[in-house]
C-alpha cells in the first residue's frame, strides 16, 4: 500500500463516517435542547416516570 493510497482510503473513511458523525452529533443536541426546556419548566425526575435518570 503507497502513501497516496492509504491517503485516499483515509479520505474515503471521513467522507463516510462524517455523515454519521453529524447525525450522531444533531441528536446529541437536540437531546441537550429537551432536556433542557424539560428543566426550565422545572418538570422534576419524580413528576415525569418516564424520563431516564440523568435529565
């Protein structure tokens, strides 16, 4: 394997796992964004069963 082609393999892996990562990284802030307006309306652990334990 040459240098240009580890180099292209290398670009090749970004260009599939940015896809992912930026998908991975929208639900990740959406989730901060409920959790957070969830606090703000000051809905507690014990008013809401279905909320996991780290909201």
């Amino acid at each position: 394997m040459s240098w240009k082609h580890g180099r292209r393999w290398l670009i090749t892996a970004v260009l599939v796992i940015m896809p992912f990562g930026g998908a991975v990284l929208l639900l990740y802030v959406a989730g901060r964004l409920a959790i957070g307006k969830r606090r703000r309306r000051g809905t507690t652990a014990e008013a809401d069963p279905g909320a996991p334990l780290w909201t």
